[in-house]
C-alpha cells in the first residue's frame, strides 16, 4: 500500500461536481484507519462528463476512475487499495485494459494539455520532473540567439489559438524588430466564449507551462514585463498562477539574469479583469490593463508598434503559449508534422450542448468535426439526430450536419462561415431551434459591447428584435431580409472583432436554415418544437383516460372536462405553459 497514490482532480468543474469532498473523504478515512498511501491533488484532465475523477497508481498499474463521489470512497480503499482489486465498473481509463471510455482519449494528441491532469500544478517540482523549464534551460545552456527562437516559432507553423489565427512567430518578429527600450508581453487569459473554457482549464492545471512560454516570449521579443489578464471570475486559475509565479520567483525563474542570461530581466503580474467579453479584443484589453475602460481603437498602430502604454506589445492567449516550450523542447517539424499545410499543430476544443462526452478535447489539425463529436465525444445525447454544431463561440458561426465531413483547421473552418474562435464547440441535436439559438448568442453580443460603434451598439439591438418577435410568433415578411441587411451593416461599420463577428451566428443559421425561419413567420410553427409561444398542445381522445390530472394542474383552467370523460384545451386560455404536457401519465397530450 506504500507505493500507492491517489490523485483527485480539483480542477473547477471537478470542485462543481463534488471532488472536494471526495478528497476530504479520501483524507478523513486515510487518517481514521491509518492508511499508508498518499493521498495527491491535479487538475482536469479533460474528462469533465465523468467529474469527480479519481487517480489509483499502484504496482500493478494506473487506473482512472469517474463519478466518485463520498459515498464510492469507502469502497474503493477497500476493495482497490487494501485488498489490490479494482472496481472495473467504475474505471474510466488504464494501462491494464481498456474500458469502453478510454474512447475519449483515443485520437488525441495532448500538446496544450500535456500537463493537465497528470501534476499537481502547485509544485514546480512536479512540472520540472515532466521537463519544466527545459526549453528555456535550452535557450540558455546553448546561447540559442532571440531570432531564432522566433524562427523556430515560425518554422512550426503556430497560429495564434485566440480566435484570429495570425502566425505566431510573425507576431513575434515584429515585436523585436522595433527598437523600443521598454516592451511587454500581455497573455489574454480573458477568455470571451462562454462554450469554451479550455484557457481556464489549462492555467488551473499547468500555470508553469505558460509561464514558461511567455518567459520565451519575452526573451525572443525582448521585453521585460509581462501581464496575464485573467478575468475574475475564475478565482482557481488566479489563485494557482499566482502561486505558480511566487515559486518561480523563489527559483529564480522570474527576477533578474534568470536562468544565467546575463541581462535578461523578467517579470510577470497578473491581471484580473471584470470579465467584459470585449476585452478579448486586443486593444481594449490594453486599456483594461492601463486603468481605463475596456473599448478598442483603431489599428494601426498595432500592438508591435504602440500597446501598453504605448511601447510594443506582444499578445498572445493561453492554448498560444502553452504550445512554446513543446515546441522548443521537441523542434518546430515535431511541431510541423499534425495539422494541415496551413494550420499545423493541436487544437483543444471544448465540446458542449447535446452531446454524451462533454468536456475538453485536443486533436490534429485536420480531423473532421464528425470525428470530433462522434468518436471522441461519444455522439448526440440520448442518441438522437445530429442537427448542426456552433463553433467559435457567440462570434461563431452555426455548421450544419452535412457539413460535418468538414475539417478543423482555420481555412475550411472559415469557408462555412464560422470561425475557430477560442475553440467552442456547441453541439445541436433535432430538439434544439436554431432561431432560437440565433437569438441566444445574439442577445450576449448585444449586451457585451462596449456601445463605441453605433452600429454595433444599435444594429445588434434591432436584430435582437426581429429574432424574439420571430421566436415569439410575431415574425413578418421581410425579417430574413432585414436581418441580412442589418448584418452585413454591422460587419462592415464596426471597429472590433466583437462588433464585425457578432451577425455570424445569424446569417450562418439563415444560410444553412433559412426554411426554419420561414416556418416561424409563415407557418406560426417552431419545427424543432423549442420556441414556447409557438407550440400547440391537443389531448388525443384515444388516449385520454379522464383522470383529470392536467386539468388540476393547468393555471389558466384552460382545460375542460369532468371525471373519466375526454378533456379539451381551450387555446384562447392556453398560455403554452406545457404542464399538461409534462404531467400526463398515458401520453394523451400532444405538442406541435
């Protein structure tokens, strides 16, 4: 039992999930009964659908077990590490054979998340002992110049994994070639896309790692000071970057000469902001960062030429930088070798909605998006019809499942209309309206800008309007055609990307499924049936029993009929509420 360590995951989503408690479970019967084996913290590693996530290393092996609450506990230090016998049931992943969840790992390449879920990432030991701070070691130990550490960057291809996709390495060049005395570094780990969370996870599980590369960054450049602007809500990720920065300080890893680079000085400070999804944008995260309020400016000047307080500034975000020291350690071909000729490399993507394996994904540039959702992700939940998938978050685009031989990388992604954005992926199946969804995302752009652009500020408003009298059942002729004019209005007036990606969601769904909004105006009727106001409810007179359960539940009495006789919905009292719905036990009432 020595040789034991059980490693609970404590990232965010394992904390929602309840993998606190299993840990203090873990801790208070190892205590109790004395038990002699080590009890160890990680992060997420990916598995969100199978949260709290339990590690079990012995002599016989690994073994990954999923959905451990307190109530598991017991029996797993029972069963698995006093008497050596695994509960197969509950494995999830192991090098001794193969669960059917192993799946989700299968295809995988694991670049940005190397680390994630395999070290506590508050140790820097730990990170060392998986080849922490070795590229930067590297740089230094072999005197490999600034210039080519960028050529290095260039030669791997990296784009920047924030959304745009500019290369990376030509970021950076244009940063050193301006002969400025002061510049900085900002990381943006102010992460916009509600749907993708894989910035967070990544600072919660391997703070070091972006550190690490944004300490290269900084050398390659030329700067001195950096910034990680995270937004404040994700108090973990601060927490475990700010301890992550105070052990590399101690070490020497930050501070001045570091790593016996003689005039290399370097430090970084984190920035917490107040999460305004414009401040994704690379201007007004400046201003953030500078006291003022988060709007963008025009461009040029570019951040290269005049950033943060008008020196040149590189910025880059999170999945960005963790990629650096992977590429420096294993050379920009090993790099050079996954994706496609024009988007080379990983990307991690978080899949959500109707989908059976939710959670954090890392693939090849390249794979299709079928691929992804179906081989990786387990497939639509409750094995129902694929409908279309969003990608690129509230700025995305919608892709229908026709289109889902497309592949994942910048070029084919954009031909569809959508974009890569921060790696959101938002699954659909049959049930969900994608008028609806429309609405959805355009309602969060609406209320996240910043009001500098009349257009985005008054445009995106009226095409909230057109789009929840539509879903309302108060659409017109004319409304498609509105909202197209107003769309490409928007695009092409508005200073961001914020304010130019926003009408993205709603011409993608018009492209793809102009017949749906067709039937909300026209017909009156919702087909996904999802839009409230737009459904019907009927009681089937060959079903209808009489037990008069609906007509006590109904709050409008909109239901007529006595005891053991058929009932009937007045549907000028009707307000769509759908507990008849709901409530009826024999299948008599029918919604379309």
């Amino acid at each position: 039992m020595g040789n034991t360590k059980v490693i609970v995951g404590l990232g965010s989503c394992g904390i929602a999930a309840g993998a606190m408690k299993t840990y203090r479970e873990f801790s208070r019967i190892k205590d109790t009964d004395k038990l002699d084996f080590e009890l160890k913290k990680t992060s997420c590693i990916g598995m969100c659908y199978r949260e709290p996530l339990v590690e079990i290393i012995d002599d016989s092996g690994s073994y990954l077990y999923g959905e451990i609450d307190t109530s598991r506990v017991d029996e797993i230090i029972e069963k698995h590490i006093k008497n050596l016998s695994p509960l197969r049931e509950y494995i999830v992943s192991s090098d001794r054979f193969t669960p059917e969840d192993q799946k989700f790992f299968d295809g995988q390449v694991r670049i940005s998340l190397r680390n994630c879920g395999l070290i506590d990432p508050e140790s820097i030991e730990e990170y060392e002992l998986r080849d922490g701070y070795k590229a930067v070691r590297r740089i230094a130990d072999e005197k490999i110049s600034p210039e080519d550490v960028i050529q290095s960057v260039l030669d791997s291809g990296l784009r920047g994994r924030g959304g745009g996709g500019f290369p990376t390495g030509l970021k950076w060049k244009f940063a050193r070639n301006n002969k400025s005395e002061k510049k900085y570094v900002i990381c943006n780990a102010d992460e916009g896309d509600p749907g993708a969370f894989m910035d967070r996870s990544i600072l919660e599980g391997d703070p070091h790692g972006v550190i690490e590369g944004i300490i290269i960054c900084g050398y390659a450049i030329g700067a001195d000071e950096a910034y990680i602007y995270c937004r404040a809500e994700y108090p973990l990720a601060i927490k475990r970057l700010n301890t992550a920065i105070r052990q590399a300080r101690n070490k020497s890893c930050l501070g001045r000469d570091i790593f016996g680079i003689r005039g290399f000085n370097f430090d970084i400070t984190v920035k917490e902001g107040a999460g305004a999804f414009v401040c994704g944008e690379e201007t007004a995260l400046i201003a953030s960062i500078e006291g003022k309020r988060g709007m963008p400016r025009r461009r040029p000047p570019f951040p290269a030429e005049a950033g943060l307080w008008k020196h040149p500034t590189n910025i880059n975000n999170v999945e960005t930088f963790i990629n650096i020291p992977w590429i420096i350690n294993n050379g920009p071909e090993a790099y050079a070798s996954y994706g496609t000729e024009k988007s080379k490399g990983t990307k991690v993507f978080a899949l959500t909605g109707k989908i059976k394996h939710g959670g954090l994904v890392e693939v090849p540039m390249g794979i299709s998006i079928k691929d992804v959702i179906f081989r990786l992700g387990g497939g639509i939940s409750g094995d129902k019809k694929f409908k279309a998938v969003q990608l690129g978050g509230p700025s995305g685009g919608c892709i229908p499942e026709y289109l889902s031989h497309t592949r994942v990388d910048y070029d084919s992604v954009n031909a569809t209309g959508a974009i890569m954005g921060s790696g959101g992926m938002v699954v659909m199946d049959e049930s969900t309206c994608v008028v609806d969804i429309a609405r959805f995302f355009l309602d969060f752009t609406q209320k996240e800008s910043c009001g500098k652009c009349t257009f985005c500020r008054l445009g995106t408003k009226r095409m909230l309007e057109i789009l929840t009298r539509i879903c309302e059942g108060e659409g017109s002729d004319g409304d498609i055609e509105a909202l197209g004019e107003l769309a490409e209005s928007i695009r092409d007036s508005s200073l961001c990307g914020l304010g130019q990606t926003a009408p993205n969601p709603v011409l993608t769904t018009i492209k793809y499924f102009r017949d749906e909004y067709e039937a909300h105006i026209r017909d009156r009727k919702c087909p996904a049936k999802s839009c409230r106001k737009l459904l019907t409810y009927t009681i089937l007179a060959d079903k209808c029993t009489g037990c008069m359960v609906c007509a006590r539940g109904c709050p409008t009495d909109a239901i007529e009929g006595k005891k053991k006789q058929l009932h009937k919905i007045d549907q000028d009292l009707c307000i769509k509420c759908g507990l008849c719905y709901t409530k009826c036990r024999f299948d008599a009432v029918a919604m379309s």
